[in-house]
C-alpha cells in the first residue's frame, strides 16, 4: 500500500517536459557553371609545349561563352599571352576578336590591353592578327568616338610596317572606322614634320603607289569603304585611280574599276582635260571610255567587272554610248581642228607649199589617234569585244549590261538589237536564255526585221525546254514589221508545236498576244489561214488538231481589235468560236460577232466596267461585312450562327466576282468558318447532358476541333501578306480548337494521367502565346486567351478537373475576335498543266518496272517553293507515294510565280484492267516556336533558351487532283 502511494505522489508532482527539437534548415544547393576562365587557365599551365597550347585553345574555341565569363577569360588569355611563341600568340589574339563579338559584352574594357600588347609586339603576323582584333572592337563600339580615335592612331602608326600583311589591316582599320574630318597627325618618323595635318582620304591614297600589289589592293577597297559609309571621296583620287587602271596586278585593276565607277557617279558633271591635249569632256565620259578600254583587259574577271559596271553608267552621253558598239572611231569623238586653226596655223607658216617638200601640204589628220581622240582606241567597240569574248561569263555580263543601257535609251535599244539577235547563236545554253531575256526587257523600243526574225525564230529548234519557252514569252511582247513576219512566225510555231507537242499551252498563249498585238497584219492573211473560198465550200477542219486551234486562237484575238475581221469567217468558224470560247476561255476573247450578243465572262470584266471603282466598291462590301461580324457578343450569341453562314456565302461568292480580292475574302472564309465550327462544337444541349446519351455528338466535336486546328495551318502557310497581327488571331483560333480539345478529353474519362499531360501541354502552348504575341495583346481585348493570361496563376495551381471547368466556361464566355486584313493577301495556288487528265489511253508499262509521269504546272505566290511543294500520287489501292522535287525542277518566270517541270516515277504490281491514279501538289508546313529555331553562340547560353514548342508538321492539297490512266502489265516469262 505504501508503495502504490509512493507511486501515486511521483506520478502527481512529477512532470515531464518534452523540449521540441529544433530542425536543422535544410541546405540550399547553389548550382554553378563551372568557370570557364578557370578551366581555360588549368589547361594552359599544363601545356608543356606550343602544341598542346594550341590544341587546348582550338578545343575552347568550339565551345560558347557566357556573357558574364569573358572579361575573366580574356585576362587569362592575355596572361598567357606574353608565355608563348609566335603560334600561341596568333590563336590568342585571334580568340580576343572572337570574344569581342558576345553578344551583351562591351569591349571598351579590354581596348587598353589589347593597345598594349600591339606596342609591345615584334612579330609581323601577330601584329596583323591583333589589327584585326582592334577592327573588331572599334566595330562593337560605334558610339565611342574616342575609342575610334586611338584605333585610328594605332593604325596610322603601323602604316609604315614593312610586311605587307599589316599594312593591309591598317588601311582595313582606317577604312572602317576613320572619319573625313578627323585630322591626323603625322610624326617625324614619317617623313613630314611635326604637326603636319592631313585626313583619311589622303593617307590612303599615299598607299595607291605601294610596291605591293596587295597593299594597292588593300588601300582601294578601303577607299571604297569609306564610300561605303556614306563619305564623299575627294575628286582628286580620280586620276590616281586611273592610273591603277593599267596596274599589272588583276586584283588592283578590279578594284581601280570600282573606284573609276564610284567617282564617276560622285561627279558625273565635272569637266577633266584629255591628257596631251587642249580639250575637256565630261568625267562621267572619261570614266565611260576608261572602263571600256577595261573589257578588252587580260584578266576575264577584270573584264567581267568592267562590262557589269558600263551597264550601270546611265548618265554617259549617247555617242560615247553608241561608240561601244563600233570598233572604228567614229568622227564625232576625234577632235577636229575649225577652218580659221587650219587658216591661221597657214598664215603663220608664212608661204605656201613650194613642192620642194615632200607631202608638205598633206592632211593633217594624219596624227596620233592616241592624241586627237576623246576615247582611247582599245575602248572603241567593247561591247562587240564583250560580246565575242571566249569566257561565257563575259558574254552574259555584256548582255546584262547592253539590257541596262537599252532601256534607258531607245535610239541605243534599236543599235544594239542585231548584237542581241546575234548572241541567240551562242554554243552556251545560259547566254542564249539570258539573250532572250534580254530583247524581252526591251521589246517596247523595238521591232523586228524579217532577218532579224529569222535569226530568232530558228531558236525555236532548240532542244531545251528553257529556251522555246522564254522565246514564246519574247515573241508575244515583241513588235513586227509586215505580214510576212506574222505568216513566218505561225509557221515556225506551228512546226514547234509539231516537233514539241508539250509546248501546246505556250504557243497558244505566245499566239494569242501575237494576234492582239498586229491585228492589222493579220487580217490579209484570214483567207489563207482559215481555208475560206469566195464560191466554194472548204471542208472543216478538225477541233482536235492542235494546230488548227492554235490559227484560230491568232485570229480571234486579232478580230477583237479589228472590226472588220469577223466578216470573213465562214459558218463553222463561228461555231468553233463558241466552242473555244467556253473550254480554253483564258486564250479567246469576246467578240462583238453580226447576229449574236456580247457575252462578258469573269476572266475578262476588266474590259467591261470592272474598274477600279467596283475593286474599292467590293473592299468596302467585304470590310461591312466583318464589321457586321463582330456584333457577335460571344460564341452562344443567339442567330450568331446564321450571321455567319450568310456572311460566308456572300464573301464566297464575292471572291468569283472580283479576283483581285480573291485572297482576302477566302482568308476571311475560312476564318469565318472556323468561328462557325467553334460555336457549333459549344451547343448548350452539348454540355448539358451525360457523356453516354451525347456519344454522337461528342464524336462531331472531335471532328470540328480537328478541323479547326486544319483550317488554322491553311491560314497561316497558305495566304502570303499576312502581319503578325493576323499570324496571333490565327494561333488565338487554334489555341481556342486546343481548349476545346482538352474539354472533351476530360469528357471522355480517358485516365487521370494523360489528363494532366493534356493540361500541362495547354499551358505550356498558352505561355508559348504569350511569348510570341506580346506586342499583340493590347489588341486582343475581351477574347479567349486575355481571359486566360488573368486566370493564369490560378490555373497554374488548380487540379486537372477544375481547370477543364474553367477553360469550359471561360470558352462559351469569351468574344469573338475581330479580324483586321492587311492590304495585300494572296492565297497560294497551283494549276497542273500536264498531265491534262482527259486522255482515255492508259500508260502501259511492266509490273515491276518505273514508267515516268510528265508534271508541268504553276504556282502563284508561293514561298520557297523547293522546299514546301511536294508532289503526292494516290493509287486505287490507298497507297499514296510522296515526292519531293529536286531544285533545278522549279523555274520563276515572273515576280510572285514559279513553274515546276519535273518527273514522277510510278511503279505498282499488275493490274486485270487500267485504273486512274490521282496527282496533286501539295504544300509541306513546318509550326514551330520561333526561339526553338536560334542558334547557339559566344553569347549563347542552352540554360537561357525557353522550351521549344512540339513542332507540327504536315502537308496541305492546294491544286485540284488529276486523274491518270495507267496500266501496270503482268512481266513476261
């Protein structure tokens, strides 16, 4: 009992105090980079020889550099500078110019090392090297004029260095960075005295007369850097340039031609004398006849640059223009002495000729050429010495520069047209094609003799495709002289069409603008084209023969400017115009014919009224109508749907009518469309009922989502104009589709985890925007994703269900974006020429083997096509082969249009029957996130890069299909 009381008095005075144990706090791990000055100077004071020194700096020059790193790694490199040889040294200072160049560095800092380390260098190559680097600093430092001042020192101080290497880099400095009106100052070491004061421009040219060429080189290009810079270079270097002219050196003769070229147009109206005479011509002439004399130079680059250059000179005088095309000197530039020189020289003779003395009283013209004339003798005919050059590039750039010159003048356009008519003789492909091109550009100031047109015409044998067709393209625009011209082009035509049956479209189209533009000629030649007889029936011709379409294409487009035509067609011409009229309505126009109406089509409302009053009527028609749009409030608007199905119809049918606004009303379609689709997929009775009782329509929703997300990639690979205010309503639509999306995949009860993948992936692509769009968002008020940006934080926080809750509500809540147009948008197209798809005779070919397809079409404002047009044919079976055609596959006839010429190869198992495959073009899309595309640099951090958006590949059809009998045969045994 004692005990039990003992117990009882501990257990009720005793007391046990439990103190809590403090927790440690929890260790916070910095992460560092490791530093790169320290790793880089480890690995130099290991280096026990210039070798390993030069293979640790070559394994640290591949890897980039923190901005914040490279102020330590420049004095570790500067340390190690004074340690090493010669090698070593050229590394380093290669690697300071490198590190300049980081993005976000400031270099000012390093100017004074670097300043000394080139007064305390002996080599040659390294000093060069450290120039170079200075270049580089004095580059990054624009705003730094004092900075610029002591490079320019340093430079103007290693002037007179005896390798040629620095003298170079120095002029390159002063080039760069030297200033007109900065003074210098030279010191005695120099050969003037102290204090003597002179600019860039002259010290430069001390260098013309260095004795090495690549000095002289290097001392023009700096000059006209200097240029380059927006200076003005001083008259006086024009004769020291032209003296360079004659340098032996072709380096030094290029770059005199440059600077002859600049000063030139400098002062084109400055009078200079002609040496060894009393007379002065303009400078622009003077450098003319001088550049001309350089097209007969020994160097063909020099001559190359030379015949680029004379097609520049716009504001030479027309004879010293027309003397290039003759070889002879024409009189008008030998200087001629007046009647009253020869009178007075004869009185001061005092007597007349006696006869004692030979030839006595000869001519004087017989002097020196190189002293009477205005124009040096080698400069007389250089383009005929262009033209008949042995190097083709030489005959290219003389035709370029002929084209430059001829349409700038055309008294000048019609002399040099049998030079050009000539070159279309040439035994290279290119300058026959750029020949052609060439009269093209110039067609406007000329007409064709009938020699000079069958010179042109015989072109029309060659072999490439290239050339027959830029030759149609030059005869539709080119003007002839007779009739007989006109009847001797149709018969060259139609032979080519009969050797080539694949030129049919360019022929036709080549006669259709050789008839509008010579209606007067071709209306005494009707009879005999059309076989018509006076008394006498004639047989009629045969619709199907390509030939006889290709007549009555010339004479239909000649009746339409020549009232008096259509009176000689006979009874089936008149039908087979109606016949041509409706299937080949591009090349046959509309006829004022006796006894029938005037019928206006689409393809030609421009000659009817459709002027521009309807285009800026229709512009406004189309703006009313999405500013009627954006009385939407939101998407469960009542009679919103209605608005939009009627809208959509009128732009449709607004884009038929007016084809300059096609672009824009189908991008207004198809956005419109999508917002219908949107608002359909959002339907109360949708979202008010369980999932099992709502299986169909949850089915419709997924296919409206998916094609919405279609539409978007349409809207933003397929319309060319777009600002990056339509790219961020277009990416707002799709991320609107991508919400959707994620509502029925929580709908659907799919699993918990790919729910909260779905949610990250939406959040990731909602950031995304806004790091794309931020200029954008105080243009997207009251929409989607601005509702989305303010709920931001919470959804970030918030569990998977409840997020899908608030992306529903906010979704059927948000407004309807107003879509703005930009002034020019044009939706890229494509029209399969060949293969045409009506032939009913199948390709045949082994099972087994290839059989190649012919594709022949164009494309209207489609960018890089060779990298986004692919070419897909689909088999009856399903298969579907993807080509993508090679480069040289694509031509570009004109701005905004592309021509694709390629093969397909087809090849399948044996068929019982022949089958149609389909051909269509298609354009590959690549989406991505613009940050994922950088690349890393010096300055370049991977830590620093946001995360790349998944990109989206794919392909959009954007030509109708063709359809293609083929016929793969069993083998043989």
């Amino acid at each position: 009992m004692a005990a039990h009381l003992k117990k009882r008095v501990y257990e009720e005075f005793s007391k046990v105090v439990q103190i809590p144990q403090e927790e440690a706090p929890a260790k916070k791990l910095r992460l560092s980079k490791p530093s790169k000055s320290a790793a880089l100077h480890i690995d130099l004071c290991k280096a026990t020889n210039s070798t390993d020194a030069l293979q640790y700096l070559l394994h640290f020059a591949r890897k980039p550099v923190e901005v914040e790193s490279v102020e330590g790694v420049v004095r570790i490199l500067l340390e190690h500078y004074y340690k090493t040889d010669n090698s070593v040294r050229l590394k380093i200072a290669s690697l300071l110019g490198l590190l300049s160049k980081t993005q976000g560095f400031s270099p000012d800092c390093i100017v004074d090392d670097a300043i000394n380390t080139l007064n305390n260098e002996k080599s040659h190559q390294v000093l060069a090297q450290l120039l170079e680097t200075l270049l580089v600093i004095g580059t990054q430092l624009p705003e730094s004029p004092a900075v610029r001042q002591r490079l320019i020192e340093m430079a103007y101080k290693h002037l007179s260095d005896t390798y040629f290497g620095v003298r170079n880099k120095c002029l390159q400095l002063l080039g760069c960075l030297g200033m007109v009106d900065t003074p210098l100052t030279k010191d005695e070491g120099q050969g003037t005295s102290i204090g003597g004061v002179r600019d860039v421009q002259s010290i430069i040219s001390d260098y013309f007369a260095d004795q090495d060429p690549r000095v002289r080189t290097g001392a023009l290009k700096a000059m006209l850097q200097l240029h380059d810079r927006g200076m003005k270079i001083h008259q006086i270097i024009y004769e020291q340039a032209c003296r360079l002219l004659a340098d032996d050196y072709e380096q030094v003769r290029s770059a005199a031609v440059q600077m002859v070229w600049v000063l030139s147009q400098s002062y084109p109206e400055c009078i200079v004398p002609i040496p060894s005479s009393n007379e002065e011509i303009r400078l622009v002439d003077d450098a003319f006849g001088k550049i001309s004399h350089m097209v007969s130079d020994g160097s063909w680059m020099v001559r190359v640059q030379a015949a680029k250059t004379l097609g520049s000179m716009l504001q030479v005088s027309p004879h010293f223009l027309e003397q290039t095309l003759d070889k002879k000197l024409m009189s008008d530039l030998r200087r001629k002495r007046t009647a009253h020189e020869r009178a007075k020289e004869l009185f001061a003779s005092g007597e007349f000729s006696s006869g004692r003395k030979w030839a006595d009283d000869a001519p004087k013209e017989k002097l020196d050429t190189n002293t009477v004339n205005l124009i040096a003798s080698g400069a007389c005919g250089a383009f005929v010495h262009g033209l008949e050059d042995e190097m083709f590039e030489v005959r290219i750039a003389a035709v370029e520069a002929l084209c430059q010159l001829a349409r700038s003048s055309a008294s000048f356009a019609e002399k040099c047209l049998d030079f050009l008519v000539d070159m279309f003789n040439d035994e290279i492909e290119e300058v026959r094609l750029q020949s052609i091109h060439v009269l093209r550009e110039i067609s406007t100031h000329i007409t064709l003799r009938e020699d000079q047109l069958d010179t042109v015409l015989a072109v029309l044998e060659d072999s490439s495709r290239d050339i027959r067709e830029a030759l149609h393209e030059l005869l539709c625009y080119t003007n002839v002289s007779t009739k007989e011209c006109i009847q001797l082009t149709l018969l060259d035509l139609l032979k080519n069409l009969n050797k080539y049956p694949s030129d049919r479209n360019s022929v036709w189209k080549c006669l259709k603008f050789l008839g509008s533009r010579h209606p007067t000629l071709v209306l005494p030649l009707v009879p005999e084209l059309l076989s018509t007889h006076p008394y006498f029936d004639t047989p009629e011709p045969d619709m199907d023969d390509p030939a006889y379409i290709a007549v009555l294409v010339l004479v239909f487009n000649a009746a339409k400017s020549c009232p008096t035509l259509p009176a000689l067609f006979s009874d089936h011409t008149f039908r087979h115009y109606s016949y041509l009229r409706d299937s080949l309505s591009h090349l046959v126009p509309p006829l004022r014919l006796p006894g029938r109406k005037l019928v206006h089509c689409l393809d030609s409302a421009g000659d009817f009224g459709c002027g521009s009053g309807s285009v800026e009527s229709a512009q406004l028609f189309l703006q009313q109508s999405l500013n009627r749009i954006s009385t939407i409030q939101n998407l469960e608007a009542p009679g919103g749907q209605d608005l939009l199905n009627f809208t959509i119809r009128d732009l449709q049918r607004l884009g038929e009518l007016q084809t300059e606004l096609a672009g824009a009303a189908d991008f207004c379609v198809t956005y419109l469309r999508c917002q219908l689709l949107l608002m359909k997929a959002l339907q109360e009775k949708l979202w008010n009922m369980a999932v099992p009782l709502c299986l169909k329509q949850n089915v419709m929703a997924s296919a409206a989502v998916q094609q919405i997300l279609e539409e978007t990639y349409k809207l933003e690979f397929m319309y060319s104009g777009l600002e990056n205010r339509q790219v961020a309503t277009i990416h707002h639509v799709r991320l609107q589709a991508k919400a959707l999306q994620l509502i029925l995949t929580a709908r659907t009860r799919q699993g918990l985890d790919p729910l909260i993948g779905s949610c990250e992936k939406f959040l990731q692509d909602v950031e995304s925007f806004q790091r794309s769009f931020l200029t954008e968002l105080p243009h997207l008020q009251d929409c989607f994703v601005e509702k989305l940006l303010e709920l931001m934080p919470r959804l970030s926080s918030c569990k998977p269900v409840e997020l899908v809750k608030i992306l529903q509500t906010t979704l059927r809540q948000s407004g309807l974006l107003q879509l703005r147009l930009p002034e020019q948008i044009h939706r890229a197209t494509a029209n399969i020429i060949e293969p045409t798809g009506e032939s009913d005779n199948p390709l045949k070919f082994t099972s087994g083997l290839v059989v190649a397809l012919d594709i022949d079409a164009t494309l209207e404002h489609v960018q890089d096509p060779q990298n986004t047009v692919k070419v897909q044919v689909l088999y009856p079976d399903g298969q579907s082969h993807v080509i993508h055609p090679k480069p040289g596959d694509f031509r570009k006839p004109g701005p905004n249009r592309h021509r694709l010429i390629t093969q397909v190869y087809l090849s399948h198992s044996a068929w019982t029957e022949p089958s149609q495959i389909e051909v269509r073009l298609l354009l590959a899309y690549s989406s991505s996130s613009p940050s994922s595309a950088s690349k890393l640099g010096w300055s370049d951090s991977i830590d620093s890069l946001p995360p790349p958006e998944t990109s989206v590949e794919g392909t959009i059809p954007f030509s109708k299909p063709v359809k293609v009998f083929i016929m793969p045969k069993p083998a043989r045994r």
